[in-house]
C-alpha cells in the first residue's frame, strides 16, 4: 500500500447546461489532476437548474448510461493525464435513473456507487427523480481502499461504518448540501462524527451552485478539520496518509471494538 494518495477536491459551481459542466470538469482534470492522484467532483455535477427546483423532466432529459458521451469524454481525460477520477451523474440504467458517483482509473470505468438513501426531507423528494441503490461500495487506488457516499447518506452512520469495516482509509462524500438554517454547521458536525466514530477521513466535496452550500471539507481519521473550502467555486487538495489512520486506530480501537460487539434486543421498561 502506499503510503499518501493526494486527492483534488473541485467545489464545481454546477450550471444547468451538461455541456458546459462536462468542459469544466475535463478542464479541471487537465489542470489541477497534475497535482493529485484522484480528482473528486460534486452531487449533480452533471447539472442543476438555477434558482428552480431539480424536477424528473430535467434529470431525464440529461441522464445517460455509465457508457455515454459524458462518462467516456472523462475516461478518455483521464487515460491521457493517468489521474483517477470520482464523477456524480444522473446514471440511465434499464428504464431507471440514479444517482450515481462513478469512479474511473486510468480511463477505466470502474463502476458506480448509487446513492441509497434519497434525500426525502424537508420538503425535498428524490425519490420522485432517482431510483435508490442498495450496496456500498470500495475501491482500491494505489493500494489503498476508499469508500464512496453521496449528500444525504452521511446522516446513516451503519453505511459508513460499513465502508470503514471493509478497509476503507477515507469515505468520499460527493454532496450537494442544501441551504438553510444550521445546514452548514450539521454538514460539518456530520462529517466530523463519522471521521471520528470509525477513525476513516471524511472528505466532503459540496456543490457550488447557489441552491448549496458549498463548504467542502475534510476531517483527519480523529475528526479534525484539516480542510475547509468555503463558498464558490473553488479547487483544495488533501492527502489520506495511512499512518495517520494507523495511528488513529491504535489510539481508538473503535473499529476492532465495533466489529466484535453484539447487542441483543434493548430492554423495554
């Protein structure tokens, strides 16, 4: 395993327009992919309307299948500068559409990560636009394993603690946080109790477009904040140093502890 994996966190200001995104989000892996080993883009990153609510119509009419023009358009970017890359999209799949961060390595898809729980709170109803997946998953670069959440899924802790049990040293969490009142502080609070809860890093890539908050962040494997991007549209880097983790776990055996506890059913008084 190596040591470090650099990550690029791009706080993408999403537009309505799929074209314009996708030439944003190849000319970010051009530029700033020079400086990381994985590039990492916001929930919706293939586009979200202005100041309108996202509907069915328009994630329909934008949506493609893990093998359209705009997940080739970022294999090939990626082939050719040989950085990885996390990419959110309205996936097309047998008459369905999720919410889908498809991970790519080297021009090779990978495969997707689809969001299991839709946001339906607070007057927000994904479930009326996306399918729910149903699986976690993790992925190895350079040796280390990392897994993959989307916006909402940060409020399950059993889905993270999932990802961590199966090795992860970081969870990425692709968002795109809506604004409100203390929305900001529960994005922060959420991603620091799930760093330190399974001593893993939690990286938060918000979404820049007005409707969110932004805010990207990254919490160290003990629920430091190491990184925090603000508002707009912005471009940070952080590094997962697995002796960190390592030291953390010492330290905390929450892992080791969680993973050999069994609780019964809770007393009823």
């Amino acid at each position: 395993m190596d040591a470090s994996t650099k990550i690029c966190l791009v706080q993408l200001d999403v537009s309505p327009s799929k074209a314009d995104n996708l030439a944003r989000v190849l000319s970010s892996i051009e530029t700033a992919g020079k400086d990381c080993d994985l590039i990492a883009f916001p929930e919706y990153a293939m586009g979200y309307p202005i100041d309108q609510p996202l509907t069915r119509k328009y994630v329909e009419d934008i949506a493609e299948p893990l093998e359209g023009q705009f997940i080739s358009a970022v294999a090939d970017c990626s082939k050719r500068t040989g950085v990885a890359a996390i990419v959110p999209v309205y996936e097309r799949d047998n008459g369905f559409v999720y919410n889908t961060a498809v991970v790519i390595n080297q021009g090779k898809v990978l495969g997707g990560y689809r969001k299991v729980h839709l946001f339906d709170a607070l007057g927000y109803r994904e479930s009326d636009m996306f399918r729910a997946g149903s699986t976690p998953l993790v992925f190895t670069l350079r040796g280390m394993k990392l897994g993959l959440v989307i916006c909402y899924d940060i409020r399950f802790p059993e889905l993270v603690r999932a990802e961590a049990l199966s090795g992860a040293r970081a969870v990425i969490a692709p968002s795109a946080w809506v604004t409100g009142p203390f929305k900001e502080e529960q994005w922060q609070a959420l991603l620091m109790s799930r760093a330190q809860e399974n001593t893993s890093y939690m990286i938060g890539v918000g979404n820049a477009n007005r409707a969110f908050i932004g805010r990207s962040a990254v919490m160290d494997p003990l629920g430091v904040k190491i990184l925090d991007l603000g508002a707009g549209d912005r471009i940070g880097f952080c590094e997962v140093d697995d002796d960190r983790v390592i030291n953390a776990r010492e330290m905390l055996p929450v892992l080791k502890q969680a993973a050999s506890t069994v609780y019964g059913p809770c007393i009823q008084m």
